[in-house]
C-alpha cells in the first residue's frame, strides 16, 4: 500500500480533475472546431498524461485501471460514427498517440509505485521484526526464569511476527516432548505430551532445520491432519530449539491466514528460535544451580535453607488467607550404632535410601527436607493438628515397615523413627516457636526411646 492520502474528499477531487483533464481535448475539438487552431488542439492531447501520471502515482494498479477506463471512453466517444468525420479532419492521430502512450506511461508509473509499496512494506514489516527480535533479546536478557521466558516468547510470536498460535515443546528424555507453552486455547484441548519422533514435530527434530509449510491442506509432510482439520490454520512451522548441538525441544507456529515463507521471514525465524534456545538453556542452568543451592547432595531432598525460605511463605500465607502449616521433625534411632558398625559411606547410602522412602510415604503438597545429620523435616501445607497427627502415624508406619540393609545386626533389628509436631498458628504463634516446639516433642520421644532402649537391654 502506498503512503499517499486517500480521503473520500480527496478521491473525489482527483477523479474530476483526471476526468476534465481527459475531456477538455475532446470537448474542444468537437465544439469548438471552428475556433480551436490545430497546433493547440495537438497541445491540448497532452493533457491526457496528467492523469497518466497522478492516478497510477495514487493509486497504483487501480490507477491504472482508471486511466484504461477514461482511455477506451474517449476511444468509443471519437468513433461515435457522428463525430468519425470532424475527428477525421482534425486531431486523430495525435489523440490515437497520445491515448496509447498515457496509457503505457500510466501502466509504467503503477508498476513502480506497486513495487516501491511492496518493498516499503516490506521494509517496515522486516524493521518492526527486527525491532522485536531487539527487544526479545533484551527481555530475554532480564528473565532467567524459563516459564517466563516461553510465555514472553508467545506473546511476540503473536504480536511482532504475526503469528495466531504457538506451541513449545520440550523435550523428556529421547522420545517424548512435554508442552511447556501454548496460547491455543483450552477449546482445542492441545496434549500435554506428544512423542518426538511424529509429524512436524519429528521432521524439525530429526532434520534439525525448520520445517515451512504454506499449504498444509495438501502438504504431503503432515500425515496426521486431525490437528489440521480442528484448528484450520493456513500456514504452519515448524523450528527446533536446538543450543550447540543440544535438542532442547520444538517450537510450532501456525497462522489462519496465508503466510508466504519468504526467505527473510525464515531467516529471521530462525534467528528468533537461535535466541530463544539459548535463553531457555541459560534459564534451565540457572534453575539447576538453584536446585542444587536448595538440594541436599546426600539424600536429595531439600536442605535446611529451604525449610526456612518455605516455611516463611507458608506462615505468610497462613496469615493472609487462614488456615494451618504443620512442620513434622524426625530422627532416625540406632543410625550412630549403624555409622559405628558399617561406617560413613554406608551410613550416607542409608539416609539417601531413608530419604526415598520419606518423599514417597508423603504427600505431593508436602515438603520433605534433610534438616541435619539423621534429623529431617516435613512442611505440611493446609494441616492442623489432626492432620499432623494423622500423617504422623501414617509416615511413621510406612518407615517402621521397611526393611533397611544391615539393620538386621543392630539392636532393635529394624530402623525406627521418633517423630515430633507442631502447628502454626495454634498452638505455635511464629515460625520459630513451630520449629521449637516440633524440635522439643521430637526430643521427648527420642527420651522415650532412649528409656525403652535401657529398659530392653
């Protein structure tokens, strides 16, 4: 489309004078032959190129349809059999000239003005995806959180590349994507896990170059139109998130209407997705090094930094929305009896096996933690003290029941637990009353324990 003004007071303007510029020759030689001088009549043709030149310059392709219009009316006007002979006589052959050659001039000025719009468009829409790309950088740059870094990424995949929908697929193991982002919506009922090696997915995977497809109706690369019949895009893509030789995952875009693949509209494609892969990779090692920051080695549960961090948002919680945080603390009996008679390495295989059996005996709200040496800590959300209790017994039990290697030459013969609880706000009134209090029963029942171990022996 050209810059050029196009009020309906203007259009209306520029027609009448295009339209009295192609007439005025005409007007005058017929009725005003006997006083229109030859030499300016020839000069007057010359009024034709005007609107040759302003219509097409306006208006590009239908500029040029324009002046065709005006050009065959003229033409059917001179051989109007009533007016054959005083044209005859007159100006035929410079008007037949100069019809022809306004017309081929106007034809020329709106190819030209076609092209230039084309390529200014095409120069906008590069430098407002350039600009785009730009600023994903920079977002991108502050953000090391990768579910914010996916969610960022849709929104430009729809706002600056012009894309309706987007899918972002990571990948689980060798054979299996996990959908990390979408901004289809939930009537479609996109899967949360697709495999590998399927489809557009599979192709930019195992190609490891994107896939572009402008008619994916007929597009023999799309086995499975399922997909495509429910949600009738036009134009799809496929690209792989791939960072130094590492396949992160997939990215899917899909358009409604026609998107022509041009070869700068995949190269900057591709220069998004080169950015994309490596801010995700950046956020997935920021997340492991906080992982590891928060994560025990031994056991692999959390760590006593975590219990406190976690603690605090739940005390907030409690505090904002109501409700109840328990805390359950545990300690393992005989395990100096067990460091003593088999020594540290098998006393670390002991807790990391002890921890396994923890996080499984809790529930997926629950939070287990390593609190230090034989000591560890379970954060209930949404617990009172009933509850405590009750998920006191039934990890209590849970551990009792397993069989621990080489207990079995210890006293006692199996691996017990003395477990102590808490609830905040009652009757715990701050965070660190919770811990004081869960610590000081656990400490009674280690006392039990120890008396019933004196009594025994």
């Amino acid at each position: 489309m050209t810059e050029r003004p196009k009020g309906r007071l203007f259009v209306a303007m520029l027609l009448v004078l295009s339209a009295f510029f192609y007439f005025m020759p005409f007007a005058l030689s017929m009725f005003l032959s006997d006083l229109f001088p030859k030499m300016l009549g020839e000069w007057a043709c010359w009024l034709f190129f005007i609107p040759a030149f302003l219509l097409p310059y306006y208006f590009g392709s239908k500029g040029v349809k324009m002046v065709a219009g005006f050009t065959i009316l003229v033409l059917g006007m001179m051989f109007y059999p009533f007016n054959l002979g005083r044209m005859m006589n007159a100006f035929l052959p410079h008007w037949l000239l100069n019809l022809f050659a306004a017309t081929a001039i106007a034809l020329w000025v709106g190819i030209l003005v076609e092209r230039y719009a084309r390529f200014a468009a095409e120069a906008r829409e590069q430098n407002l995806q350039l600009k785009s790309l730009f600023e994903a950088s920079e977002l991108f740059a502050f953000s090391l959180d990768p579910q914010e870094v996916l969610n960022q990424s849709l929104g430009i995949m729809r706002e600056s590349l012009e894309f309706d929908y987007a899918n972002i697929w990571l990948l689980e193991g060798e054979n299996s994507l996990r959908l990390a982002a979408s901004n289809l919506p939930p009537i479609f009922g996109a899967p949360d896990t697709f495999p590998a090696d399927r489809c557009l997915p599979g192709l930019a995977l195992s190609s490891g170059e994107g896939v572009f497809i402008e008619e994916p109706q007929t597009d023999e690369r799309i086995e499975d139109k399922t997909w495509l019949k429910q949600l009738k895009h036009r134009s799809a893509a496929a690209l792989p998130l791939i960072h130094r030789g590492e396949k992160l995952g997939v990215l899917i875009v899909a358009s409604m209407k026609k998107y022509k693949f041009t070869s700068e509209r995949r190269e900057l494609l591709r220069t998004f997705v080169n950015h994309l892969s490596l801010h995700i990779k950046n956020a997935m090692l920021f997340r492991e090094v906080q992982q590891q920051a928060i994560l025990d080695e031994v056991t692999g549960l959390y760590n006593h930094r975590h219990l406190n961090e976690y603690l605090d948002k739940e005390v907030k919680r409690v505090d904002r929305e109501g409700g109840y945080v328990s805390l359950l603390m545990l300690d393992l009996n005989y395990f100096k009896d067990y460091n003593d008679s088999y020594g540290h390495p098998a006393g670390d295989l002991l807790l990391r096996e002890f921890g396994e059996v923890l996080r499984d005996s809790v529930r997926e709200t629950d939070v287990a933690v390593r609190y230090g040496g034989d000591e560890f800590a379970v954060i209930l959300p949404q617990t009172d003290v009933l509850g405590a209790a009750q998920l006191s017994a039934r990890v209590l039990a849970q551990l009792n029941k397993h069989r621990f290697p080489g207990f079995e030459k210890i006293a006692g013969g199996v691996l017990t637990v003395s477990i102590g609880s808490s609830t905040y706000p009652d009757p715990a009134k701050s965070k660190v009353e919770l811990i004081k209090l869960a610590d000081d029963q656990l400490y009674k029942m280690k006392e039990v324990w120890r008396e019933a171990r004196k009594i025994s022996s």
